[in-house]
C-alpha cells in the first residue's frame, strides 16, 4: 500500500510502500510513549525502506534513545533512529539499521486512510505507566514483553499481506 505522510507543520513530508500498513499493534514501552504516544502508547507501520521518498530533509532530526545495560551497570544507545521534526516535534518513523530494509512510520503521521484494524494487539503492557487504561476489545491479545507474531506475520495471518 503507497502511504503519505507529514508532520504538523508539513515542513517533512514522505512516502514510502507498506506491506504492513493496518494500525494494529500499540506499543506501550516507555520510548514510544514517551515520545510518540500521547495516549500512553503509539503505533508503528511496516514498509521497505528503499521506497521512502523524503521531502524537508533538513528539518529532520534523530533521536537516539538509551537503553540500560543488560548486567544493570549503565546504559548505552540503542541502535534505533528515531526521526522527528525538528520544527514542529512531530513523530515519523523509526529505523534501525539491524534490520536496514525496514521502517516503521508511526501511525499518527500518516495522510493516507489506512485499513480499519479487526484487532488491536497490545505490546510491553507490562511497561505502560500506571495512568494508562489498555482499551480495546476484552479479546484483544496482550503482551506484557513483545508478541510472538511480527507486523508482516500477523497482516498475512489476516488476509492483508500483499501479494
């Protein structure tokens, strides 16, 4: 699916082909809704990078976020990019170069209508901060770490893989 999107001031604009473009799976980890979830979580897309056309390259900027160390005695940065506007703060997407053909636009900074999910599935709920209430529907999955199914796996298991 071609998307389109910008960030509030439309000084970025992109677009980019999904494969995995329904608004499915809320991320409830700190990064994410700290800097992408105003309600307490945000929503990743999938598509292939070497698609994306970006337009206001010079008003983009990265974050990095840091991460704690797995044997608890500090912190490093992750390798995710998280890009932003540097005018308006506008989320875009993440990229992360472990995985270099993909990237993931947020939701919220689409133009185009996307699908109507059938589902959502709520991730790292056990992250989620303790004001957030996960709404959806009693049968929605949860997961307090990541799910078992992966953007591409879950669009395909319900009739919305490309072919």
């Amino acid at each position: 699916m071609h998307l389109e999107g910008s960030c509030h001031c439309r000084s970025v604009g992109f677009s980019v082909e999904a494969d995995s473009p329904v608004p499915f799976m809320r991320c409830y980890c700190s990064i994410c809704r700290k800097t992408a979830g105003a309600g307490g979580y945000a929503i990743n897309l999938g598509a292939s990078t070497r698609t994306m056309k970006v337009r206001g390259k010079r008003h983009l900027r990265i974050y990095r976020a840091r991460l704690p160390d797995k044997d608890g005695g500090g912190t490093h940065e992750s390798s995710a990019r998280r890009y932003f506007c540097g005018r308006c703060g506008s989320a875009l997407w993440l990229w992360d170069p472990t995985w270099p053909e993909l990237v993931h636009p947020h939701a919220s900074a689409i133009d185009t209508p996307l699908p109507t999910p059938p589902e959502h599935v709520h991730c790292l709920v056990g992250s989620k901060a303790s004001w957030v209430e996960v709404e959806g529907h009693p049968a929605d999955p949860r997961f307090d770490g990541y799910p078992d199914t992966s953007l591409a796996e879950w669009h395909e298991a319900h009739g919305f893989k490309a072919g």
